[in-house]
C-alpha cells in the first residue's frame, strides 16, 4: 500500500541513498514488466471536474470488456476515486480488499503448486516461499464478475470517508506505485482515469506510460468546459502525445414526452471545437437520467443496460477509439 510520507524524498541534497537506488531500479523493472503485457493504454481527463469523465471512463472499460477483450480501468484519482462506487466496488476497501488480495494470492499458489510434484514438505515449503518472495511488492486488482479488472485508491483506505490529505510528491508516488505494482497480467486494454486538470496526478500518469495509444477529453457544451480542456490539450501536445480524441458529454436531452431533442447547456458544437484543437472528435453522450442513477444500482449503464440509447453510443465511440487509434 502507498504509505504517507516517503514518497519524493531521496536523501540530503537531493541524493539517494543506495537502498533508494535500488527500490527505484526494482520499481522501474515492475513497471516496464507490467506495462509490457498491456497491448493498449487509454487515458481519459477533462479540464474541470463534474464533466463526467469517471463515468465515460468506466463505461468505456465495461463496453470494450463487454465487446471481448481483457481491461482493466485504474482509478488514478487520489482524493476524489469514484470508480469503486460506479462499478458497484463502494464496499471493497480496508480488510475487505486485504482478504481480496490474499483469496487472489492463493488461488495463483494454488494454481502453482498442482502444477508440480513434491518430494518432501520442505521442498513444497520452500516452493511457497518463492511465490511469496515473487508477489512481495505486488497488488491484485478486484475483478467484477464481467471481468473488468479495477484498481483504485479508495481500495487501500481504512474507511470509505478516509481523507487523503498529500502533498504532489506523495500523491505522484502513490500513483507511480499503483501502476508500477498492480498485477494486471494481460490486457488488451487499461483505461486510466485520470483526475480532472493538469496537476500532480495527470502529469505522472502521462510520464508514467509515455507510450499510451491515446489521451480522450471529456467535455461538456460550455465555454468554461472547452477552455479548460484546451489547456489539458495543449498540456498532453508537450508531453509529445499527437493521439488526443474529444468525446462531448450531457450534449443534449431528449424529452421522454416528443422525443425532441433539447440542448440544455447550449449548442456545444463538438465536432467543430475538435476540428479547432485540431484533435479526433469521437462522438457526443445525451443526458440521461439512468446514467446517473446507474450508480445506486451497483454498475454503469453499459451493463445495466446494453439496450439503452447510452449504452449504444458507447459502443460507437470504442468502435471509433479503435478505428483511429488502436487498430492493429
């Protein structure tokens, strides 16, 4: 667990101790490992917060799961993860997840050990030993029964109300950590959602996996919205990633009553702010009532309801993530 106070403390002056050199070496090598068996990184960020972003990234890892491929979402927000709760995990935190990780824990040694013959109990011991040794630093992600692979911040809380009161340098090497020591195996697919802006956690995130496939903005139709994703644009053009795509969230309503569609926020005209930005527009979201209440009913739309209006637009906007940038 990301533990308080030690993170970006490398010794006086700046310099690390010997040990420190080699925690970060250890740490590196996890990371590049775990990163090497993910074929596709997505991250998703908005420039302001109550756009949306979590729930248009949880959909996105349902819907691709859904579709048959193996995701995993990585909640890299450290003050506000809302992940669990969307995806019906609001109870797994503290010695719930600690149990979760042992159940997992065993279920690999397990799955070990009958694959082997013993001669004695000291060598079966000592096999046991080795598998301990090898997930020492290590973190299992829950899995829902769909399963879509979650890791979250709000896991390692000791309470669902817990605080996290950090300064950057422990927030970035927390979330360095849950990168570097989370046990995805393979995936097809890990979207990260990332907190709203262009801080700490965005920022370590996209240095964390340089090689993401694409970097999605969420936004909604107003101009406070669309001024601060450009400046989540034009933050993501330095860090030299050329595949940002827009997806225009709450873009309109549809009356239940005449079915016309009303633009309840203004005309945002998505398409036309991602043809100025010069970014990838992949489609607009209405809103919905189900949306929001998905939540209180343990899961996102997409699974909640494949049918719904929603939950078809998400598959269009993967199908249009692939096409432009995942296709193999």
């Amino acid at each position: 667990m990301p533990e308080q106070g030690h993170h970006g403390h490398h010794g006086h002056g700046g310099q690390m101790t010997p040990e420190q050199q080699r925690q970060m070496i250890e740490q590196e090598l996890r990371l590049a490992k775990n990163l090497g068996q993910i074929k596709h990184k997505i991250v998703v960020m908005s420039g302001k917060g109550g756009v949306g972003k979590s729930t248009v990234a949880a959909n996105l890892a349902e819907t691709l799961q859904k579709l048959g491929y193996k995701t995993g979402i990585l909640d890299a927000d450290i003050h506000g993860p809302n992940i669990p709760k969307m995806l019906g995990l609001e109870d797994i935190y503290g010695e719930a997840f600690s149990e979760n990780q042992f159940e997992t824990f065993k279920q690999i040694t397990e799955s070990r050990l009958a694959e082997k013959n013993f001669d004695n109990d000291e060598d079966k011991l000592a096999f046991i030993e080795s598998i301990k040794q090898e997930f020492n630093t290590t973190m299992f992600p829950v899995q829902l029964p769909s399963g879509l692979k979650v890791m979250s911040m709000a896991f390692l809380l000791e309470s669902i109300d817990t605080p996290i009161i950090w300064r950057g340098p422990q927030k970035t090497g927390a979330i360095k950590q849950l990168i570097s020591d989370c046990n995805w195996g393979e995936l097809d697919y890990l979207i990260i959602d990332n907190p709203p802006g262009t801080g700490d956690e965005p920022l370590t995130v996209l240095q964390t996996i340089p090689d993401a496939d694409a970097v999605i903005m969420v936004t909604t139709p107003n101009v406070v919205s669309q001024e601060d994703v450009l400046k989540c644009v034009k933050m993501v053009g330095m860090m030299n990633i050329n595949h940002i795509g827009l997806i225009e969230n709450m873009a309109y309503y549809i009356c239940p009553h005449c079915d016309e569609k009303l633009h309840i926020f203004g005309e945002g005209n998505g398409e036309k702010f991602a043809e100025e930005m010069e970014i990838t527009y992949l489609g607009d979201l209405p809103i919905e009532e189900k949306v929001s209440d998905s939540p209180n009913h343990d899961g996102v739309i997409s699974t909640i309801d494949p049918d719904d209006e929603v939950s078809k637009r998400f598959v269009e906007i993967v199908e249009e993530i692939q096409e432009k940038f995942t296709k193999d």
